[in-house]
C-alpha cells in the first residue's frame, strides 16, 4: 500500500535509503562540527598566519567542505530533520543546494590536485610556477567551482519547482531530495568524469615525485632532504579519498538502500582536516602559547619548491634543476 501524506493527501515517495535515528545523528554530527569549528578554524589559520602559506584552490576545497556542512544540516536549524515533511520551499531549497555538492567537492578537487601536479612538474624541469605568470588560469581555478555550483542548484531548482510532488526529505531520509533520474545521473556522470581526471593527475604526479626520488640516489643524496616525505604520504592519501568516492557513488547506484555511501561521504569534511590540518606549520600556528621557532630547511637546488602548494616543509627551497 501506497503511503499518503496526511496533510497534502499525495502519495509519500518510496525512502529508499533505509537508515536509524543514530545514523541520522551521525550524519550530522559529520557535516556540522566541521561547518561551525574545524573549517573555520582552519581557514582562519590560513588567512592570518603568518607561518602558513596556501594556495587559493585549498582555501577553495576548505569553503566547498564548509558549504556542504551548512547544506547537508540545513533543516536542523529549522527543527524540521525528523517527522512530518518540511515546508515544499525550505526542502527544495535544501535538495537544490545539496544537489551541486557533488560537481563543488569533485572540481576543487581537480583544482587542487591540478594546483599540485603543476608546482611539481615545474619544479622537476627547474621552471618557475607563479600565479603573477598565469593570472587568467589562476582566477579560472577559483572561480569555475562556484559556477558549476549554481548552475546544478539552478537546475535542480528549476526541476524541483515545475514539479513540487517529486521533491521530499523521505525519499533520501538524511536530505530532501529531488526524484528526477535524468538529473542524478547527469551529476553522477560529471562527477564520475571530473573524479577519474583528478585520479590521473594524481597518478602523474606520483610519477614525478618517483623519477625525483630515482635521481635523488643516484646523486647519491638523502630523500628526505630531497621532498618531504610527508608530503606523498598526504597525496597517496587524498587519491584513497577519491578512489572511494567514487566507488561509493556506484555504490550508491546499485544498492540505494544502504546508509553507508552518505555518511562516508559526509566524512569527507573530517577527512580532509586530519590529513591537510595536521601539518607542522598548522599546528605551530595554532600553539599560539608557544614561542615555536620555524622550521628551516637548508636551501638546495634540487628540493621541490611546494610553497603554495600543500607542504610547508619546503617553504624555503628552490625549484629542481637538471
């Protein structure tokens, strides 16, 4: 038998994610302790450090998290995340901003690995990467997420509005969200595009740092004054990231029922502050009852210049030269 709103007298759409009031909880526990403490904390670390350098494409995927928290518990504020059905407006606004998540997270995402893999090739052929030198790719890098964004949340809004009876909290349990496959599927398949380039960039990259660690040897010098280790050790990590994202979201496809494929994805916030906010600079910065001294590392003409990258361990070296 069909379920019926008792207030509207439509049919109920089918849930078909089948989750408890503890994965509920957790899901939102995942998305708003790093909205309201971890992100903003760690942005505010970036913008007015001294100490840390990051590019614009970090700052870029800590906003993309920070949307997606403020997104994802969007009926919490309005006491509307358990019983009967939120207003038809506030749980279109919520599926439509929820909806250009995914093609957010995945091109700044692309972004930053692009942002990596560019500061790695140019220092492994002993040429500079400055944004002053590309200005117009730089702002592009910036920018476009948030286009695509509001271009997905456009379209699901349109979608949502010309047909309100497709638009529910039920259906998804964690979220509203918008019954229209030809919709879905246009975002899984961007995403998935999106995702595979950023995991061939990331491979690229892994390549580079591996023939570095090659001529490293045989110029019979120390790795570890070479690169960082931390550094591939947090890229092998963020590709595991990806490489699981993107088999949740087949996951996702084939068994809709199960809970898991969204509260590993609503991890994805926390996941990012471990790896990217658990570096030295970071934390000498935050030890602000310290009198930490910074750390130097001996200028060398072939350690990898990451200064805008992600590592700020060769905050002071020079591009490779071969």
């Amino acid at each position: 038998m069909a379920h019926v709103d008792l207030v509207t007298g439509q049919p109920r759409p089918h849930n078909i994610v089948h989750g408890s009031y503890p994965h509920l909880v957790l899901f939102l526990v995942l998305n708003m302790w790093p909205a309201f403490l971890g992100l903003p904390v760690l942005i505010a670390i970036v913008l007015f450090s001294t100490q840390v350098k990051r590019h614009g494409t970090f700052l870029n995927f800590c906003v993309a998290f920070l949307i997606t928290g403020i997104v994802s518990s969007l009926l919490v504020y309005f006491g509307k995340f358990t019983g009967p059905e939120p207003a038809p407006m506030l749980c279109l606004l919520q599926a439509s901003t929820i909806y250009g998540v995914p093609p957010l997270e995945s091109i700044c995402a692309f972004m930053l690995v692009l942002q990596m893999f560019l500061k790695i090739r140019a220092a492994h052929h002993g040429k500079p990467c400055e944004d002053d030198d590309h200005k117009i790719r730089f702002w592009v890098m910036i920018i476009s997420p948030y286009v695509v964004y509001f271009i997905f949340v456009l379209a699901t809004a349109i979608v949502g509005a010309n047909d309100p009876r497709r638009v529910s909290r039920n259906r998804r349990f964690f979220y509203c969200s918008v019954e229209n496959l030809p919709l879905t599927n246009t975002i899984a398949v961007v995403c998935s595009i999106i995702l595979l380039a950023t995991v061939i960039l990331e491979a690229w990259t892994l390549i580079l740092l591996i023939r570095h660690r090659k001529i490293a040897r045989l110029q019979g010098s120390s790795l570890r004054r070479k690169v960082d280790l931390s550094f591939p050790v947090r890229i092998l990590s963020f590709g595991l990231y990806i490489i699981t994202a993107m088999s949740l979201s087949l996951i996702s496809v084939t068994s809709p029922s199960s809970p898991v494929p969204d509260l590993v994805l609503a991890s994805a916030p926390t996941v990012f502050i471990l790896i990217f906010g658990t570096q030295r600079d970071i934390i000498r910065a935050m030890c602000v009852w310290k009198r930490c001294k910074p750390i130097y590392v001996e200028p060398d003409a072939k350690t990898i210049d990451l200064r805008y990258a992600f590592d700020a361990e060769s905050t002071f070296a020079k591009p490779v030269k071969f």
